[in-house]
C-alpha cells in the first residue's frame, strides 16, 4: 500500500515537469504578450534543463534586447552562434544589437555572416545602412541592389539606394528610387521635396 501511496504521489509530479522545448515555447507566448520577466524566467529553465540549447538562448537574446539589457542579448546571442553557427537569424540579430550599441564594424560582420549564411533582405538592407553611415554609399548601393535582386518589392531598399544617390549628388536616380519606394510603403515625402524639384 506504501508503495502504491508513493507511486500516485510521485507519477503526478514527474507528469507536470517541463521540457526545454515547452519552457521555450511557453516563453514565447509570454514575450509576444509582453510579459518579458516571465518569458525570461522561462528561457533560463529551458537552459538549465538544456544547456546546449541554441534557440532558448536565441529567445533569451530576443527577450533581454526588449527589456534594454543589450549586452546580455548579445552574450545570448553569442552563445546561440556557438552552439548553431549556421543560422543566418543569430547573426542579424545580434548585428542589430550592435547597430543600436552603433559598433558599426562589429554589426557589419554579423550581418556579411548572415547574407553568406542564406543571403536576406533584410542582412542586406542592415548592411547598406552601415555602409552610409560610415559614408561608403557605393557600397550601400550594391547591398541594396543586392536586396532589390532578392525581391523587387522592398520599399526600404529603394529608400536606402535613394538616400545613398543622394549623397553621391545622383539626384535624378534618388528621386526615381525615392518614388518607388513611396509606391512600397516607405515614407519618403521629405527626400522627394529635396531631390524631385
């Protein structure tokens, strides 16, 4: 009778025990609910139970990177890479991190990792923005036709080029791409009244 008493004590309590894959999932609902403390909590479970676990540190990086704590999701996201260095994902994000931080030279390479990792749009649309930043618009140019060769419908590609003919005194072909990137949802009204004129 002892043991029975044991068994149905003990088999509820193994039943309602998480996984890592559950804690991270759990984790993501909570995040896209806002409740980032809790979703934090969750991840670092899933860690616990699963330290090699690539995708719990990745949501773990996302989560910290709301809650303004950059260098954590940076190490998260660093730890992510190193267990999985094969996903494109990882590196934009921390390129982002590090964009927002402005170590412009740090966000280029993860983003050049993540285009040759699987080329992106959006890998090459971070990295044309860095590129006029560090006032290398022939070279945001080619990251944007990059991007525009991926897909022809990217308004932010268009505004980058157009932003980067701008600055190359290009104002005919920054008014054409400006334009087309208005037709795509960007708003670009400022730059049209400058160069369309």
């Amino acid at each position: 009778m002892k043991k029975l008493l044991f068994l149905l004590v003990f088999i509820p309590l193994v039943s309602y025990g998480q996984t890592a894959q559950e804690y991270t999932y759990n984790a993501i609902i909570k995040s896209q609910n806002q409740n980032y403390q809790s979703a934090l909590s969750d991840l670092s479970k899933a860690i616990e139970l699963k330290p090699n676990y690539a995708l719990a540190y990745y949501n773990r990086g996302l989560v910290k990177t709301r809650l303004n704590d950059f260098n954590g999701a940076i190490d998260d996201y660093s730890k992510a890479i190193e267990i999985n260095p094969k996903d494109e994902e990882y590196f934009s994000n921390r390129g982002l991190v590090k964009l927002y931080l402005k170590d412009f030279q740090g966000a280029k390479k993860d983003f050049i990792k993540s285009a040759e990792i699987k080329p992106n749009v959006g890998a090459y649309i971070n990295l044309g923005g860095i590129y006029n930043q560090l006032n290398l618009y022939d070279e945001a140019i080619k990251n944007a036709d990059k991007a525009l060769k991926l897909d022809s419908t990217t308004g932010k590609a268009y505004g980058l080029r157009a932003i980067s003919k701008y600055y190359l005194n290009d104002y005919e072909g920054s008014c054409r791409d400006a334009y087309k990137a208005k037709f795509y949802g960007e708003k670009m009204e400022e730059l049209i009244k400058i160069v369309c004129n």
